[in-house]
C-alpha cells in the first residue's frame, strides 16, 4: 500500500493530508487567524473557581473562555493549595506536577497512550480518591496542557498531567512506567527498546512510540536528553511568571505533520512551499536524517490538492450523503453531541435475495463509515442504523467488520454489538472540531436547522397574520410584501385562498414583491397608518 503526506502551505493556512492508495483518510487544517492550534499547549494558569457538585473547575489561561479542569485530571498540588488556604501539613507526599492521563496530542495514536502499554493501579485515568475541592482552590496557580480544543460553545478542557511528545518517544513528567507501542510487534524489537529505556539516565516516564521502531541507542538517547531538557526549561519559565500565560507551544501543523504522521510507513512526503521543504528538512535532520530523501518539493502549475485530487475527496467529506458503489447510500447527520449514521439501500436491488442485498450494503457501508469517521474526525456518541438483517450470523458479522475496519483509526474507539433494531453504539474520542465544523458555519438562513418553511406554509402564516392586523384597523387597505417566489405562488397556486381572505376581511389585499427579502420573510403594511407589521416565520 503505497501513502503520501501532502501539506499544502500559504500564510493564511497550512493544509495537511494522508493519503492511502491515492485516497484522502486525514485531513488537518490550521488556519493563520485561529494560531497555532491550542492541542499540547502548556499553560500556567489561574484556577477561577471550583465547582464541588461538578467535581471540576474553570481555569483561565488567557483566551476567551475559561478552560475545564476535571477532578481526575488534577495532579495533587497539595503543596501550592497549603499555602493558599494554611492547611502546612497537607503535603507530605512531596508529589510533582503529577502524571499523563491520555496525551496531549491528536497524533498520538491509540496505541502510543500509557493506558496502551502498561497497566498499573496508580494510573491517573482512575477516579480521584479526593474531592476536587480538597485539592485546589480559587486564586491557585496551576501548570496544565490543554487535552481538547475548544469545541463548539465548550471551552478547552486541560489536565495537569502533563506530556511532551517527541519524534521517537513521549515524556511524560513524574511518572515511574515506561513502555512500548503496541503498534511495534517485533518482540525482540520490544525488548531491545525496553531496554534503551530502562539504561537511561533520566528515570522513568517515557513511551517509545511507533517511529522508534529500528532507531539506534544513540538516537534514542538523545531525543530522551532533549526532551527532559525542555521539561526543565518550562519547569523554570513556570516558575518565573504568573498566569494565565502561555509557557509552552506544540508544534505548528507542518512540523506536527513531520512529527506524527511521517513515519515509515509513509513513502514520500510533498510540500508546495520552499520555506516549509527548508523547516521539514532542518527538523528531519535533527531528528530522523534517513527520512530527509523522502521529502520533496511539488513545482506544478495545478495545485498540489487538486493534483493528487485531494479536494474532491475532501468535497466529498462534506456531504452530508454518501454514495456507495453499489448503488446504496450512507447519510451523516451530527448535533453538538451526537453523531447518527443511516444506510440505505438506495439504487442497489441484489441479485439473489433480501437478506444476501441488505448483508451486502451494510459491509460496503461498514468500511465507508470506518473511513469518514477518521477522515472527517466525528468524534463523540455515534449510533448507526444499519438495514435491519434477521439473521444473527449477518448482524455479528457485520459489527466484527467494523470492528476490523476501525482497527487503522488512531482514535479511541470503542463500539457495542449490534442490536436487534440493527443500530450500533459506539464512542469516538474527540480532541479537536470535526472537518465540518471547522470549514463550514451553521446557515444564517435556517440558523443551522436545516430545514426552511414550505412556501405555503408561510403564505398561510401571512393570511393569519393579515386577519390580526385587520381586527386592529378595521376598514383599512392591506400590502403584504413578500419574497418574489412567494407572491408568484400567491398569485397562482393560492389565489383561492387569497379571495377568500379578501371576502371574509371585506377589504383588498395589495400583494408587492421584494427581492432583498428573506425567503421565509414577510411584512404587512396597514396604508392609511403607514404602520409595518414584520415577521420572519
């Protein structure tokens, strides 16, 4: 299977794809006017107020929003809430900035997450044994790194298990495990990792990732001095300013790019921009010099996207229907939260019987679903209703094929089996807005529900409204002014309607047409009062 990273760069955004056989399975967007990204970021920041019934807390760390601290993501920081509300005897532990609960990092896969490679009863992803309440309080300076942008009205959400991703390894400050990805399957391999990390001079607190697979001890070790030398630089700029402030900033999306996505399996990396194939360079020759041959400048006239046809495939991500070869269709519809996911037969009628044509659109549709999700990044509860099947051999088949296809997504995922409605429930880990939501905005016309008024509905609105304003003005001429389509409809399909309102008022009906309107706008104009009447239905 051949892949290629492509990034397209311009100054008011980079644009980054993974392709797989010539098609698009990861899209990543970073835009000039949104900085950076906010996902790994390290803040010092300000607890604003702690919330007991929630077990949580709000701390600013300097952007519009207050960012959300879960009680499971605080490390104890007994020492700095002892000096905040005199309880001296409070830490006796001596624990540091604490442990890493699920990394920072969108690039981080699955696999590369402590909880993937090692278990042990003190992991941080179990419940606190302490209130949130015992643990910080209003006022207190905290160190976090942010674990989920901003998505829709909710703010980022932090943690004080902080963890710094490397091209080979991922720090993750005081905590005494090491592993190994799950991705390496090379036992051997494993063990000869393992024991680069258990000869370093640092301690403990590093997982070697995916592209450490045939790294050298040297290359190894000096990634891991590297990466200890940055916790201590921002160990001493936390100490040195008083939040909110920024202390610590993950890489931009090119480099980010390089770091998590460039690995070997991957067979050419393209860039349009000569200052970007420089940086990537720089970078590679730091970090991994055997990968700098596998970089290149795309030179072309047509854009390096519409080239490897990228566009159509991510104009295709936007679609809320999803056509299937066979004939059949697959339609996504999202809320803040929820995700739901329909399969239809569509234009497929089989060849043979019922159960053999559902059977057959519905793993067409598994491996369609299992792309988009990645590629489209939905994360959050997902529920898919798949053409009902009597069989229970056709339904276990179908959610172990989908299990089977989600096995490539770097998101966490975990899916229920199917039920005898045919619906499947499963959860997707969410770190950043979904493709949909980043490029597009709710319809100013439907304000994001999807839907507008029939145009006969609005003209009955429009009579009802008339019959109103003719009770305060009795005798008085009536104009109601709508959008051209509606007066056309007025006048031809409802004309009726519209001499049996003139009859029953005992008045005319002026009907004028304005262009500038709202389709679903109108408004009444009693003529001797020169009063508007105006509605939006």
């Amino acid at each position: 299977m051949s892949s290629e990273l492509l990034i397209n760069y311009r100054p008011y955004e980079t644009r980054v794809a993974l392709t797989e056989n010539g098609e698009l399975v990861e899209f990543h967007l970073e835009r000039g006017a949104r900085g950076a990204g906010l996902l790994g970021n390290i803040y010092q920041g300000r607890v604003v107020r702690v919330l007991p019934g929630l077990q949580a807390a709000f701390v600013d760390i300097g952007l519009e929003k207050a960012a959300f601290l879960y009680v499971d993501d605080v490390a104890e920081c007994d020492k700095e809430f002892s000096r905040l509300v005199g309880q001296e005897d409070a830490a006796a532990d001596g624990r540091g900035l604490g442990e890493l609960d699920d990394g920072p990092d969108e690039g981080l896969g699955d696999e590369e997450r402590p909880e993937a490679v090692m278990a042990t009863p003190a992991e941080p992803a179990q419940r606190s044994a302490q209130p949130i309440e015992s643990l910080l309080a209003e006022g207190q300076q905290l160190l976090v790194q942010v674990s989920k942008e901003p998505i829709g009205q909710k703010g980022a959400r932090v943690t004080t298990h902080l963890s710094i991703p490397g091209r080979r390894l991922v720090f993750m400050t005081n905590v005494a495990h090491l592993g190994v990805s799950r991705r390496i399957e090379d036992e051997e391999e494993r063990r000869r990792l393992r024991d680069i990390l258990e000869s370093l001079p640092f301690g403990r607190g590093f997982i070697a990732r995916t592209a450490a697979e045939g790294a050298t001890d040297y290359e190894i070790k000096a990634e891991a001095s590297f990466l200890v030398q940055l916790w201590q630089k921002i160990r001493e700029e936390a100490e040195s300013v008083r939040g909110p402030a920024l202390i610590h900033q993950e890489l931009d999306a090119t480099l980010k790019a390089v770091r998590d996505l460039f690995t070997d399996q991957v067979d050419l990396l393209i860039v349009d921009d000569a200052g970007q194939l420089k940086k990537i360079r720089d970078f590679l020759k730091a970090f991994s010099p055997e990968q700098t041959p596998d970089v290149s400048l795309y030179e072309g006239q047509t854009p390096l996207f519409d080239a490897c046809n990228v566009e159509t495939d991510l104009a295709r991500a936007l679609n809320k229907k999803v056509w299937l070869k066979s004939g059949g269709y697959v339609v996504f519809d999202s809320t803040e939260a929820l995700t739901v996911i329909d399969v239809n037969t569509g234009r497929y009628v089989g060849r043979r019987n019922l159960e053999e044509t559902i059977l057959k659109t519905n793993l067409e549709a598994v491996r369609e679903i299992a792309y988009q999700l990645r590629l489209r990044n939905i994360g959050g509860l997902i529920v898919v209703d798949f053409i009902d099947m009597e069989k229970e051999c056709s339904r276990d088949r179908v959610f172990q094929a989908l299990k089977e296809s989600l096995r490539r997504d770097k998101g966490k995922t975990k899916v229920l089996p199917m039920s005898d409605l045919g619906l499947i429930e499963m959860t997707r880990k969410r770190t950043r807005e979904n493709i949909d939501r980043f490029l597009r905005q709710p319809c100013f016309y439907c304000q994001g529900q999807g839907f507008l008024l029939s145009p006969v509905s609005i003209c009955h609105q429009a009579f009802r409204e008339l019959e109103l304003a003719a009770g305060d003005y009795p005798g008085e001429p009536l104009t109601l002014t709508v959008h051209p389509s509606l007066k056309d409809l007025i006048l031809d399909e409802t004309r009726t309607a519209l001499e049996d309102l003139e009859k029953r008022l005992h008045r005319p009906v002026t009907i004028r047409a304005d262009e500038t309107l709202h389709a679903e706008a109108y408004f009444i104009e009693v003529n001797s009062a020169a009063e508007r009447r105006s509605r939006r239905a």
